[in-house]
C-alpha cells in the first residue's frame, strides 16, 4: 500500500531564498504543512513562520551531523536506534516536547544490479572516501600471507567523480556508484573519518558507534555483496536480530572473517543471499512509505 500524501518542504541548502520569496509572496506562494530541515537547521524559516504563527511543523533530520535539536523543532529523524534513544531521553528534547523518531536512510541500488559470483575471489575492498590506514595495511598483509591471488582495493568514489568535485549529482553516478560495488568480492566495514574535528579519539568513538548511520552496509547488501562489519550501531541497525554471523569486535576477529570468506565459497553465496533480504527494508518505497507515516503521525499525534 501507499503511505499518505503529506505537503512538504525539504531543505538541505541555504534557504534564504525561499524565506526572501515567503515574505515577498506570502503564504499563497508556499504554505507546507510540514519542514524537514536536512543536517543544517534552516532559522529563517522557522522565525518566520513562528512570527505569523502559522501551524507548520518543523522537523529535523540531522542525516550524518551529530547536534543538539534546534530551537523550534518539533521532531527529529534519529540516525541510528541508540540515536533515538539518546535523543528521547535528552533533557531539552523531553522539557520541549520535541517528538523523536528512528528514520534510516534508503539504498539506491533502483536496478536490482547483483555481485557476481566470482571463483575463486579477485577483490576484498572497501568503497568510501575515508582512509582507514590501520584496516587497510592489516586486511592487505593478511591477503597476501594467506591468500595472495586476493588483492585488496579501496575505492573512493570521490576519486572517480572528480569531475564533479567529488560528489554524485546525478541518477547516471548514482548507478556508476552501485556498479562499483559489484567490483568487489568481499567488503569490510568499519567506521573512519567520523567526528574528525574531535581530538580525543574515545570521544568520537563514542560518537561514531553509537550514531553514524549504516548507509554503507545497506548499499553493499542491496547488491549482495558479503561484508565483514564491526558492531557498530548503524551496522547492528541493519543486521538487526538476524543470524547474520561476520560481525567483528576486534580487528583480529574482522581478519578471521575475512580470511574464512575468501576461501569459502559456500560462506560467500549464504551471506550474500542473507545480504539480499536484509536489504529489501531499506528500498526506497518502504523507507518513503515509514517517512509518510512519520510525517502523518507528526501532523495527527
């Protein structure tokens, strides 16, 4: 079935404008029932509407930013499951009567392209745009003891847009990034350059386990494609209460699966069938749908 239709405004870039054009036009020009503020809370915006006293909601969807919910906001999309927790029982949050809700983000992956099954295995890798230096030099030295017809490769997308600064702005590198993925046999997941700005490295451990999303582990799933992941909320997110089992505590742990992976073909087709439907919550018609609900549920509470 489908969710229901909710008027709305998203804003994920400067939005002066739009408030240049609200004072200008009036309310005849735009009228949302409805705010999602996307990583940068748009403050023009919510003054504006509050100095007419008009009934918009204003919702914030911190998508990778870790932050105090904004003044005027009436609702969060938490990042992680921990998130929505830490969130709800925040003393601001709780005092404002700011709604908290568990919104993840959806794969791209709208052409159902699938990993091949590769024998024996070519590629272990990962595909950001962080270096992890310590993972990368253990998984590479590993293979090359062990299995050295198996190579290791990062893949950082922002390398192969280059052209675009870096960025994916289009339906084409959208489809050229899950390709990417379909280049890789295994992948191993662990977050880096999270809260990079924080000196203190418990700090953004901290931080980085318990609200970075699990985008990256949706994506490589939605192709199939086996991953060793460390258990960090926004991977446990994904894996859920599932039996997924090449989930790893320590680095040692994360290069065992590995190694077993690359020699067990077997292990490979089960994690990536299991992979498979792990992802099919994450599709962007069911994440629409949960987000029209939460939207309709904010509206009628």
């Amino acid at each position: 079935g489908r969710g229901p239709a909710v008027r709305a405004r998203a804003f994920n870039s400067d939005c002066k404008t739009w408030c240049e054009h609200r004072r200008s036009r009036g309310p005849e020009w735009s009228n949302p029932l409805i705010i999602v503020h996307i990583k940068y809370p748009c403050a023009c915006a919510i003054e504006l509407l509050a100095a007419e006293s008009v009934s918009t909601r204003h919702v914030y969807d911190p998508v990778d930013q870790f932050a105090l919910v904004p003044q005027g906001i009436h609702a969060i999309l938490a990042q992680t499951s921990t998130a929505a927790s830490d969130y709800g029982s925040h003393p601001s949050v709780q005092s404002n009567g700011v709604r908290v809700f568990w919104h993840p983000l959806h794969h791209s992956n709208f052409r159902g392209v699938r990993v091949p099954s590769r024998e024996p295995p070519e590629v272990v890798g990962v595909h950001t745009t962080h270096n992890d230096t310590e993972l990368y030099g253990a998984v590479a030295d590993m293979l090359q003891v062990h299995t050295p017809h198996v190579r290791f490769e990062h893949t950082d997308p922002a390398a192969r847009f280059s052209n675009t600064g870096g960025h994916v702005v289009s339906p084409a590198q959208t489809d050229l990034v899950v390709r990417q993925l379909t280049e890789l046999d295994v992948t191993i997941l662990r977050s880096a350059g999270c809260m990079a700005h924080l000196n203190c490295e418990n700090t953004r451990g901290w931080f980085c386990d318990r609200y970075k999303t699990g985008q990256r582990l949706v994506n490589a799933f939605a192709v199939g494609l086996p991953a060793v992941v460390f258990a960090e909320q926004g991977f446990l997110d994904v894996v859920g209460s599932s039996s997924y089992p090449a989930v790893a505590r320590s680095l040692d742990e994360a290069l065992l699966w590995v190694r077993r992976l690359t020699v067990d073909r077997g292990l490979r087709t089960r994690l990536s069938q299991q992979a498979l439907k792990l992802a099919e919550p994450y599709a962007l018609p069911r994440i629409s749908e949960r987000l029209a609900l939460v939207l309709a549920d904010i509206l009628d509470p």
